[in-house]
C-alpha cells in the first residue's frame, strides 16, 4: 500500500430497522463481533479489521512525518515541566502517614508510607518494577487495612478496566498467591482488618456485584459471599467506607437516581441495608457521624442540592431535619463529615469555594480565594476525629498549592507547590473569564489563558477545548502541558458550555436528552464570541475534544466546519445512535438518561439521529482533523472513531488532513505511563501548531 495515499475502509452495508425506519450502515463491519474478548486478549481482533487500524496508523505516521521533529522537542519540553522525583504530601492515618511518590525516569508510582515517630520509609507497591514486561499498566483501588498490616491492591494490564486484586502483606512485601480477576478496582476494607469488600463487572463488562471476601478463605472469588447484585443494567455499583469508618457504604446509581446500602464496618458478616429505595430523578450521597446521617439530596425539588439529617436507623423522610437549605443557582457538590465539622464543596457563577460548618455551634465561614477563575480540590483524609482539612488550589497561572487548613484556627499551612523544573514565571501569563452570548441569551462563561505578549488583534489562534455532558464541569485548573501552546502564540480557551454543571443543575439539565443541541450551539457561540472580540478570526480555531468532548467535536464540524482551523477528536463518542441502540455495551443502558432511549422511543431516535456526528457527515469541505482511539476502550469503543474515519473519508469533499491513530496497546486513557503519555500529547500539539501555522 502507499502509504501517502489514505485508506479507504471497504463498503460491506449492513442493514436494520427501528420504529419503521431502515438504516444502511457501510462500515459496521469495524465493530469486532468478539469484542469482549478483544477487551482482554487484543490479538484475537479479525485480521481485516486489524489491517484496516494498522493501515490508518501508518497513515497517520506518514501524513504527520514532518512534526516529528517538533513531537521530539515538544515531547522534551513537556517532561521538562515535570519534577520526575516528585511525591505528594503525605497524609497521617493513625501511627503511619501514607503518600504517592515518582522516581527520575520513572513511569509509575510507587505507594509509600513513613513511620510517624521514627520517620522510617517503606515503600509498599512499585509501579516500575511490576509493570516490567507490560504495554500497558496502571494501578486501581489500593486501600491497606484498619491496622495498617496489610494492602489490597489492584492493576490493569489492558486498558480494558478489568482489575486483578492481590492482596499484600506488609510486614513481608509478598502478595497471596491467589488473585481475584475482573474487577472494577473498587475495594475497601471492614474494621476487623479481615474482611475485604470488592466489585466485579458482570458479562457486559458493568460494575454489578459486590463481594466480601474473608482473610482466612482462599482468595478467589469462587468462596466469597455476594452482599448485593445489580439486576438493572441502568445502575453501575461502587463501594466505599463512611469517613467515620462507621460503614461501608455501597452505592448504585444511574445518571439521575441513586440508591444506597450500608453495612456494619464492625460485623464482618453484616447484612446489607437499602437507605432510601430509589426513586427515578432522585440523587443522594450521604456520611455518618454519632448515629446520625448527613444526606445530601436533591429532593423535593432541590435541583442544586440540600443538606438534612436524620437517624441512621430512621431514614425515611418524615424523619428529615433540613440543615443547609437548598439555593438555587449555587451547586452543593459534595459534603465531608468529621467528628465536630460539616464541610461542603459548592460552586456558584462557574467558581468553586469551601465553606466550613461547626456542628455544634451552627457557625460557619469560607475560605476565601481572590482569582478571577481558579480550581479547587478538597481532600478529608484518612481521619475522623480531627481539625484539620486538606485543599489544593490553582488557577491557569498559578501551579497547585496544596494546603493544609485548620478549621478552629483558620490557619492555612502552604504544604506544597507544584514544581515546574524548567521555570515558570506567573507574571508572564494572563488568565481571564469572559462571557459568550448563547443562542438563547444565555451566558456562556469562557476561561481564557495566553502570553502577556500575545497580540490582542484577531492574528491569533485558539485552542478552545469543550466537553460538555454527565454534569462533569471543567476546573479552570493549572496545566503545565498547555504552556507549549501558549508560549508559541496559541491563546487557551475553555468553553463551559451546557452539559456540565458550572452554572448549576439547569445548566446540565439544559444540555442533555431533548435540549443537547444547546451543548453544540454553545461552542460554536464561544468561538464566534473569541472572533467577535477580537481575541482570533474565523478558520484560527483549534477546537479539541475528548469521549462525550469527542462527540461535541464531531457535532460542531458537522455544524459549522468553517468556523475551525482544525479538530482534534480524542476516543470521540461519535456513533452515537448506534451505540444507543446495543444494549450489550457496558454503558448503554446507564446512558439513556442522558441520551434517550432510541430502542423505545422513536422520538429519541429520530433526535439522536439528528445530530449523531457519524450520522451527519455531508459532502462537503472539513477542516483537518486528528482522531485517537484505543483499542481495549471500553467506554468508547475503537469502531467508533474508526467507523467516523471511514464515512468521512468516504464523503468529504477536500483535500485535508483526516489522521486515525488507534493506540492498540491501550485504553479509554491512552499511553499509561507518565512519559508515554506525554508522547500523545506531543502529537496532539504538534498537529495543533502545524494546522494553525505556527511550524
């Protein structure tokens, strides 16, 4: 084959038919029947669907050969940025305090704790030495026992997110020779140092059933006893501990309801209660202290969330005592429950703030920021009974802080700032957030990052990034990576569309199911906004995106593909419509609160029809386009952008770039490794800069 000529995947059409509606799909063929198997065992792939990847790789290598230089030098800039022997701050449990640390030229971490009193290190787990021999390795849950002797553990070596556990004596470093295959890595210990709690996925590859496996059985799934199992394909199951250690906590939740089980932590053969039964659109999350429960909910119309209490044993709600009133507009988004401290997480106008509550007295205060647009992350510990509070804060110039906070003093102790080994001068860079006007009125807040040299005069480019689904907002957090951009001209641009929740529950509710149209016309108005401000011009746009972002990405350049200069579309869930209607995915079923439902509905067919970016390609002129896949993604599976790819090429007018490169040692995160991982990001700007001319 010439390897400067693009492939073109063969035409096989494949036929269905859904509420009356034939539908003629050419390139089905891509979606490997044996995909489960593919999951875990890559090499039985068919061999025409392997050829085709590997073809489209070698495309890619080709079509991008002359940014190899620059991905070199990218490549070294971005590791530069890095503190390659870096650790975090560790965190006291009882006599040991637990931390995450790297080594020069290290791939992986290694879990580390130091003996309180005499100061003594051990090292528990290293990454590097047991991911020796593997593509592809990463770590899942890892929790060590209430009495510090012993660690649970978990790794994928696929990127499929199927998780083996081990379980690791500490006082020897040796593992049992048992494991316990298939798991979601979620795991947490009961109060007797004994019991183990873990999740497996059932045949359709989704978190389903709970097992508690006890210390003085063979460790093999096979003995354990299963506590709770998920029949609604709908709900996705994790577990966890109450931070009073006083239960495990089991949750199983759908994209808008919620259901939690308790056990007792101390009854290691303890039975499993339901708090509140679910109910459709009804979200929960709750913690413990002395006998009383702290829930928060959206109940009764509290669309961004209430705080209530009532007695661990009387959850019902003609129980409930509202604490912390629902406000509309400003979004609880989680709570923390210590012995004599209610802190909750919330957001409000797209910025996030802490506000520490005293339980007796009722008295609360914030801990008070003064950035225009910043990120922050609050961490509980390990611990109960305590006045202390972990926190990290950052902004698109500021490097994270990591702070620990007294909550009776308000003293705040600066424990860490992230280094930037090859410098990093704050004065140089200007962070802004800026409002873009929607379609309908509405305030599209954009975070904007650039030089303090960059020209202000629509010369230009940005890189404006957008997700955009779930609820999952996106902080307006440091990113070292962006720097390389930056640096060489590009202005940064994060556009908070609607989908996530930096404006609030409405403005997730406004950007899913019959109004996810909003999500899309949302990024384009930040785009026109940047070009009508002055900020670039039309065609300088550089939009990128990634999963659900991958989705907007294909969207936008069905809608307005003029408008960018080029996308760059990672693990993009582009293939909406039929992946709606497989219900053997493993996220199907759980996403048709998000996406309708179009094996029932033929209005949610018709809908999703209507914008499924692989449903949608014209012929007509695109801008060029960088699309990365994995081939043991589970969540978006490889076929999606691969049968994107193959429609476009087949159907586009121009003469543009269009590059598939299919990671076939990976997942859903891509490269594994924290070096390896930079490699992809190395692509990912250099065709940036190459589209937009700035090489």
């Amino acid at each position: 084959m010439n390897k400067t000529a693009p492939p073109l995947a063969e035409v096989r059409p494949f036929t269905s038919t859904h509420h009356g509606f034939t539908y003629v799909d050419p390139f089905n063929w891509l979606r490997a029947e044996n995909w489960q198997e593919v999951m875990t065992s890559p090499e039985t792939l068919d061999v025409d669907i392997r050829a085709y990847l590997e073809a489209e790789n070698e495309y890619t290598e080709s079509v991008l050969a002359d940014t190899k230089p620059l991905q070199e030098i990218l490549f070294e800039e971005l590791k530069g940025r890095i503190k390659q022997d870096d650790s975090s701050v560790p965190e006291k449990d009882g006599p040991y305090s637990y931390y995450v640390s790297y080594v020069e030229n290290g791939e992986h971490p290694r879990y580390c704790r130091l003996q309180n009193e005499t100061g003594e290190e051990t090292v528990l787990l290293d990454g590097n030495q047991l991911s020796e021999g593997k593509a592809y390795f990463q770590f899942g849950g890892i929790a060590h026992s209430p009495d510090h002797s012993l660690l649970a553990w978990c790794l994928d070596d696929k990127g499929s997110e199927y998780y083996t556990i081990y379980i690791r004596d500490l006082a020897t470093g040796t593992d049992h020779h048992q494991s316990i295959e298939k798991t979601t890595g979620g795991l947490c210990w009961g109060n007797d140092s004994k019991t183990l709690y873990y999740v497996k996925r059932d045949e359709n590859h989704r978190p389903a059933f709970v097992y508690r496996h006890q210390l003085n059985a063979a460790l093999s799934e096979a003995g354990d006893e299963l506590v709770y199992q998920e029949k609604d394909p709908g709900f996705f199951v994790n577990i966890g501990n109450t931070q009073s250690n006083k239960y495990v906590a089991i949750n199983a939740s759908g994209h808008e309801t919620s259901e939690w089980h308790l056990i007792e932590a101390d009854d290691p053969n303890g039975k499993t209660k339901v708090v509140l039964p679910r109910h459709i659109g009804h979200e929960y999350g709750l913690e413990e202290r002395g006998g009383v429960l702290y829930i928060l909910t959206n109940h009764d119309g509290a669309e961004d969330f209430k705080i209530i209490t009532c007695p661990a044993d009387r959850p019902e709600t003609e129980h409930w005592q509202e604490l912390i009133p629902h406000k509309p507009g400003c979004l609880i988004l989680n709570i923390t429950v210590l012995q004599d401290y209610l802190i909750r997480l919330e957001r409000e106008n797209g910025l996030p703030r802490i506000i520490i509550r005293q339980i007796d007295t009722g008295d609360e205060h914030a801990i008070s920021f003064d950035e225009e647009a910043y990120s922050l992350g609050l961490s509980s510990g390990y611990e109960f009974k305590t006045d202390n509070i972990r926190f990290t804060y950052s902004s698109m110039t500021t490097p994270a802080q990591v702070y620990d906070y007294n909550m009776q003093t308000r003293e705040r102790v600066l424990r860490k700032t992230q280094e930037v080994p090859s410098g990093h001068t704050i004065e140089d860079y200007v962070t802004r957030r800026v409002f873009a006007a929607a379609h309908d009125g509405e305030e599209i807040p954009v975070t904007l990052l650039y030089h303090k040299d960059t020209p202000i005069d629509g010369s230009a480019p940005v890189f404006l990034y957008g997700y955009g689904s779930y609820g999952i907002s996106m902080p307006a957090g440091f990113y070292a990576n962006h720097l390389s951009l930056v640096n060489r001209g590009f202005i940064y641009a994060i556009a908070h569309i609607r989908g996530g929740k930096e404006k609030g529950y409405n403005w997730y509710k406004y950007g899913k199911m019959e109004y996810k149209t909003n999500s899309f016309k949302d990024f384009i108005s930040a785009g026109e906004f940047l070009i009508a401000e002055n900020f670039t011009e039309r065609g300088r746009i550089v939009a990128h995106g990634g999963s659900a972002g991958g989705m907007l990405m294909g969207a936008v350049v069905n809608m307005e593909p003029e408008l960018f200069g080029g996308i760059i579309a990672e693990v993009p869930f582009v293939d909406v419509l039929n992946t709606m209607l497989d219900d053997t995915l493993p996220l199907t079923p759980p996403e048709w609160p998000e996406w309708g439902n179009p094996i029932e509905s033929e209005e949610a067919y018709n809908r999703i029809m209507s914008y499924s970016p692989y449903d949608n390609i014209e012929a007509k002129e695109y801008p060029p386009m960088l699309v990365m896949a994995g081939l043991t993604d589970p969540r978006v599976t490889y076929w999606e952008p691969a049968k994107w790819v193959a429609k476009l090429r087949n159907t586009k007018t121009d003469q543009n770039i269009l590059a598939l490169k299919t990671n076939m040692e990976a997942g859903h995160g891509g490269a594994s490794g924290r070096f390896d991982h930079l490699k992809e990001v190395a692509l990912v700007q250099s065709f940036a800069l190459k589209v937009a001319k700035l090489i």
